[in-house]
C-alpha cells in the first residue's frame, strides 16, 4: 500500500487536482487484492508439501475447506480488479487508463508465473519477485514520473531474495551461475527501463519533474540505503545462524521498502505526507507480530501429532553403518 501511495503522490506533483481519497483507497485495493492472490495461491499449489512439512497451515490440517480458499482468491482478484478499474477511471491522462489495466494484468501475470513457477527457477524466480513490485508500482503512475522510485523497488527485491535464498539455504542450491544470471538480468532490466523512458519521455512533463533527472531529493532513499545495508550487516551479525538471519533480513528488507517509500516523498512532495507515509511501517510490522500471535493460539488448538520415536530399536533391529538410509 505504501508503494501505491508513494507513486500517487509523485504523480500528483505533475497534476496537483488529481490527487483525491479515491485514489488511495484503490491503490489499497488493488495491493491488497494482488499481494493476496499471490500468498493465497501459492498456498493452494503447495497443499500436498505442506501437508508433509507443515501440516498445521490451514489447509492441510482442514481448518480452510479447497473450496473455500478457491473462494477466497477468486474475491481477492475481484478486489485488484475493482481497484484497478477505479484507477484508471480517475486517470487524467489519454492513455493512462489503459496503461493502469495493461500494468496491473502483467503484474498478475507475473505473481501467476511465480507461483507456479518461477520459485522453482532460481534466477528467474528472483527477477520476477523484483518486477512484481516494479510493475505494481506503475499501476498508479504509468506515466512514470520519477523512474527511480519503482527501479529501487526492483533492485532491493531481486538483490535482497537473492541473499535470503542464500543464508537460508533454500532448494535448488542459489549457484554461481545463478548469481550471474540474476545480476546480468537486473543490469538488463534497469537498462532497458532508462533506455525506453529516455526514448519516449513525454515534452509536457520536462520541467516540471523528468523522470530520468538527478533531483536533490534522491539524497533521502540513497540515505536510506546505506542504512539498510548497515542494518543488514547488523542483523547478520547478531544472529549467528545463517537461516534465522535470512528469515529476518528477509523481512527486514521488506519492510523497508516503506521507508524507501517515504524518502521519496519527503524528497519530491513534502514532509508531511512522507510522515504520513512512515506511518505505515509500525502498522505493516504490527500486522506481522498480529498474524504470529494468531497462528500460535490457532497451533495449540490442534490435535497433537505424534511420532513413534527409535522405533528400529524397540523392535531390537539393529541398522548396518555402511548401508544407505532413507
């Protein structure tokens, strides 16, 4: 949502009249509706293995019906695309309207891919993580008015899942070719946005906010960089098991990118709403802690599973050192 918000106020530094309540509620919409399908899907397609790794999760234990969570993305689509259709009806631009529904389908598209695929891909699977954000970012501005703004969306993404697939250890192994193939992709990708903004930059926007310009304001998200590149450094240290400070890096990082949000809009609006915008990050985390809690209440509601322990031994089996295991 912040994202959203944050590209509807440097939008509306180009058409100050533009900006209205309908305008945010839609970017909640459809943020929430997107982000929602993608979770909820990529519950849907990992029932089995969840069944065998975390059988607690609502629908292997059967506390959520398949229908139900069918019913449950088909609303949250309903919603984005609710969300989108505002949106690009309070478009002031000729082309912006179709430019929001274009964006936001190939946003969907890109959390479809994801989840059926591109979490299994390694390289491509992080790329499409960074687009996902880059993509959803345009939804609300497609004219672009500060490029910058969704490419670091796009680079902290890619680059902060790479290092959490890395320190988590996660399945198929993050190689050096993957390294290479995610860091050429990014560099692609970063030149190729410059290049077609550069190209088809609209005259009626150069003065007032270029979206290629090197503004004064960019000194807060560099600011805020370095500090979470020093955060990081923090959070690894202080966390001396490599899974438990991927886990919270990851999570770290995506929050941040609130605050990325908000340095953006005190550097290119003002103050005041990039405070307003701030105020979203003790809401996100609080949301976090929320859901925890509510998962551990929901796990002590479950019947315990139980597993026979040294079984081989109970039955005065012995097992051979040099025969193969399962």
């Amino acid at each position: 949502i912040a994202d959203g918000a944050c590209s509807i106020l440097l939008a509306g530094r180009l058409h100050p009249l533009a900006i209205g309540p309908w305008q945010f509620i839609s970017a909640g919409m459809v943020s929430v509706g997107l982000f929602g399908v993608g979770m909820s899907l990529n519950d849907l397609i990992d029932r089995r293995r969840d069944s065998l790794l975390s059988p607690g999760r609502p629908l292997p234990s059967g506390r959520l019906s398949l229908t139900s969570a069918l019913i449950i993305v088909v609303l949250l689509a309903c919603l984005a695309g609710a969300g989108t259709l505002i949106n690009a009806r309070l478009s002031t631009d000729d082309s912006g309207g179709w430019m929001t529904l274009i964006l936001a389908g190939w946003a969907l598209l890109l959390i479809v891919f994801y989840d059926l695929a591109g979490k299994y891909l390694v390289a491509p699977g992080l790329l499409t993580l960074g687009l996902i954000r880059f993509f959803h970012a345009t939804i609300y501005a497609p004219m672009l008015p500060v490029l910058w703004h969704p490419l670091l969306l796009l680079n902290h993404v890619t680059i902060l899942s790479a290092v959490c697939y890395r320190l988590e250890e996660k399945r198929p192994p993050l190689t050096r070719i993957h390294w290479l193939a995610a860091v050429g992709g990014l560099l692609a990708i970063d030149t190729l946005a410059v290049g077609i903004v550069a190209v088809r930059r609209l005259p009626r926007y150069d003065g007032l906010l270029p979206a290629l310009s090197i503004h004064p304001g960019l000194l807060y998200p560099a600011v805020a960089i370095i500090a979470f590149i020093l955060l990081g450094l923090w959070v690894y240290h202080v966390n001396p098991a490599p899974r438990q400070a991927g886990q919270k890096l990851m999570l770290a990082g995506l929050l941040w990118l609130i605050v990325y949000d908000a340095c953006f809009v005190a550097g290119y609006v003002s103050t005041k709403s990039a405070a307003i915008v701030l105020l979203l990050l003790p809401l996100a985390y609080g949301s976090v802690l929320l859901m925890r809690l509510a998962s551990n209440v929901l796990a002590l509601s479950q019947t315990p599973q139980y597993k026979r322990a040294g079984r081989s031994h109970s039955l005065g089996q012995r097992r051979d050192d040099n025969r193969p295991t399962d």
